[in-house]
C-alpha cells in the first residue's frame, strides 16, 4: 500500500489517502480526496501542489510513491 498525505490550505491536519502500486494519476487522486471529503466534480477543482516544492503537479503526472 502506498499513500499520499494532502491538506486544504484552510485546515491546520494532514490527511491520507491510500492506493495500490507505486504511483497514482493525478485524476484518480483528485477523486479519491473529493470522495474522502464528500466534494463534487461540478463544485470544484482542486488545485495539487507539492508541499516541498510549492511546485503545482501537471494534469498528465503521475504521483510515485518516494
């Protein structure tokens, strides 16, 4: 099992979402923290950066687990 730990820029606390493999879509990890969260696709976009770069994640990347 692989993880990606997220945070809204509105929250203080980490959350985790978790997946099969070495790596996962962006798509599929938008999808994940939209479920976990209760979001809707037609309500928002989120926006992925890297925590330790600042750096915004492309919608073509895959994540790989470090």
């Amino acid at each position: 099992m692989s993880c990606v730990h997220y945070k809204f820029s509105s929250k203080l606390d980490y959350n985790t979402v978790t997946f099969d493999g070495l790596h996962i879509t962006l798509s599929e990890l938008k999808k994940q923290i939209m479920a976990r969260e209760r979001l809707k696709a037609t309500d928002c976009d989120l926006q992925i950066t890297n925590a330790q770069t600042r750096e915004g994640i492309l919608f073509a990347d895959t994540l790989h687990n470090n």
